[in-house]
C-alpha cells in the first residue's frame, strides 16, 4: 500500500498496476487513503464488462511514452523540441492523473505561454494535442484528450520574409570557415541535405564512383529512415574524394568529433548532433546577414528554380513527398512572373480597341512559353 500526506491535497494513495499509474487525493485520513486503495485494486481486478474500457493513466507517464516513441520514430530535432516543452507540462502537472487534466487547465497553460508569443502558444497546443492523442486514439490508454478543444492562438504579427542567402554570400561564408567547416558546408550546400542527413552520412552512403550520396531522413511518415540518392556535384565530388584520402579508417562516419558523455562519464566518437552555434560568428566575419545551415536549402532551390529545373527534380533532390512543400522553397522571381508583369504594365493603361491585337500577340507568346 503506498499512502502518502501531500500539502494541500490531503492524503493519497498511488500505486502502479501493469503499467499504469492509479492515485487519487482529498482523503481525510491515511486510513481512508488505504481503503480506497484496497477498492480500486478490487475494481482493477475484476473482468472488464462487455463494451467498457475503463481506462486513464498518470500524466508523467504518458509523456514518457511519447517521448519514447518520437526519439524512436522522428528526428533528433523534433525529440529535442518534444523534451524541452515536455519539462514544463511535468512541472505543472506530472503529479497527476491525465483525467484530472482539464481543458481548462490546458486552455490556462497556453494563455500563459501566449504571453511569449502566438507562435509559442500555438507550438504548445499542437504537441499537447498529439501527446493525448498518442494515448488516446494510438494506445487507447486515455479515454479523453483536454487539448481538444483549445483554440489556436491569431497571429497577429506581420510575417516576415525568409532571408535566402545569395550564393556570393555564402561564398563568402565559406571562405572565411576553417578547413573542416569549410567542407561541412559544402556538402551541405552542394547536396541541399537536411543537417541530421550530413550528420548521420557514412562512408557506405559516399559512392565516388558512381557520383551520387544516399542520404537517410526520418522525415517520411512512420518515422523510418528512409534513402534517396543525390547525384554528386563536380565540387562535391572533389570535396569528399580528397576527404576519403585522408578519413580515419577506424572511423565510419564522413562528419565526427570526440566529445565529453556527462550520461556515461568519459569521452566518446561519434556524429555530430549539431554544429550551428559557429554560423553567426562566421557570417559575423565574412559581413553578411546572419544565416544558419536550413537556408542553404531554400537557396540551392532557388537557383534550381530561376534556371528552369523542373519542380519535380527539385522535389525529389530535396526529399519531399508533396509538391506544395517543395514550392515554399522556392523563393526566386522565375521569368514567367517577370514576363506576366511586363505584359500587365504595357496593356494596363490602354484602351481595349487599341490594345486587343498586340495583347493577343503577347499573351500568345507567354503562354507558349510558361
């Protein structure tokens, strides 16, 4: 029997059956906390009626499990946002039971976060909501989801336009980088990779021969890895070939650094998990508008793009499934939007008998060839 006095709850049992917490509160005696145990314990144990699912779980563990399951399934990048967020629902309500968990008090949380900002309000409704969902419709641990009906926060801000670095500012970049940086970079420029994909690219994955990277994302639905190959540039192909001259052959990995484990006390090898604090110095000394590595994706797109590779090329050297995903990368001005506005400023201030036969003519030409 575990009965315990908490402040301002007055005496509570709590015990774990098969996985699953049980506790209640408000008892008036250890005694009454006990008995009430010893009922719930019965109750657990008796066969579950025809059509009835009792079913609830204490918060901390569900959170648990879902973190499990995203370190398992997605990105390191996703875990980590998960984890961060995380902390702060346990801190608030990792003492409970999810069906003492209100969408009120959900609704509370959010509007104290929505004091940051909308976008972070809104960021913490989503991953609540897919949190007790997990338990809910995938597990079936929790009959109820108190994110449901929380409303989404405005955002009322002006949204601000990505800034897209121009390939001479990321020249720049480059050649102020070190030698190692210097070649991070251009992998990743010349691949136009997610960074965990460069993180995780092992020298099984570099096919000089043949000229092309197999790069492994999580980012497809069910969370496994999944490959694609790009073909290799000239200037990547002459970046990795002097680099597997040089590699450590104990060393699988194309990207590796010893570091400090402060889990298993002593130093390891391994893949980077993420380089990106060294941006803002670089881009401090090359004089350039602060970017990080994301960016050098919506550029290598752009340029695609401005000269005339078709959307689909470019989907699958980004590794997306969706075509609208694809144009959000797609920042460049292309000739068929410059030549529909220079047909709009020559025919707008005409009259239509003057400018019929020539508007004819123009949208012809544009149509053929957009």
């Amino acid at each position: 029997m575990s009965a315990y006095f908490k402040q301002g709850k007055g005496w509570r049992y709590d015990f774990t059956l098969k996985g699953t917490r049980h506790t209640e509160a408000w008892f008036e005696t250890k005694k009454a906390a006990i008995k009430a145990e010893a009922e719930k314990r019965k109750e657990l144990e008796k066969p579950k009626e025809e059509g009835k699912t009792p079913t609830d779980m204490g918060f901390l563990d569900l959170v648990n499990r879902r973190l499990d399951h995203v370190k398992a399934y997605n990105s390191e990048r996703h875990y980590g946002d998960y984890f961060y967020l995380a902390r702060r629902w346990t801190k608030r309500w990792g003492d409970m039971l999810c069906k003492e968990i209100t969408e009120d008090m959900v609704r509370d949380f959010v509007l104290e976060r929505s004091a940051v900002s909308s976008h972070t309000a809104n960021k913490e409704i989503r991953y609540l909501r897919a949190t007790f969902n997990y338990g809910k419709k995938k597990k079936r641990w929790i009959d109820l989801n108190p994110a449901d009906g929380v409303e989404f926060f405005p955002n009322n801000g002006k949204k601000r336009k990505k800034y897209v670095p121009p390939p001479e500012d990321i020249d720049k970049v480059i050649r102020v980088a070190d030698p190692d940086i210097q070649d991070y970079l251009w992998v990743i420029r010349e691949t136009m990779a997610r960074v965990s994909e460069v993180n995780r690219l092992g020298w099984d994955d570099v096919h000089l021969d043949a000229k092309y990277v197999t790069l492994y994302t999580r980012k497809k639905r069910g969370g496994n890895l999944t490959p694609r190959d790009v073909p290799m540039t000239d200037k990547l192909h002459e970046v990795l070939e002097r680099m597997y001259q040089a590699r450590d052959k104990t060393k699988p990995w194309v990207f590796w650094h010893r570091y400090w484990s402060q889990k298993e006390g002593k130093f390891k090898e391994g893949p980077y998990q993420d380089r990106k604090k060294f941006m803002k110095t670089l881009c401090k000394e090359a004089k350039v508008p602060y970017f990080r590595f994301h960016p050098l994706r919506h550029s290598g797109a752009s340029v695609m793009d401005d000269n005339h590779v078709p959307i689909g090329s470019i989907q699958r050297i980004l590794g997306y499934e969706n075509r609208k995903t694809t144009e959000i990368y797609l920042h460049s001005i292309g000739d068929a939007e410059r030549r529909a506005m220079q047909i709009f400023g020559r025919f707008s201030g005409k009259s239509h008998t003057d400018s019929h036969t020539e508007r004819k003519k123009e949208l012809a030409v544009f149509v053929t060839s957009a």
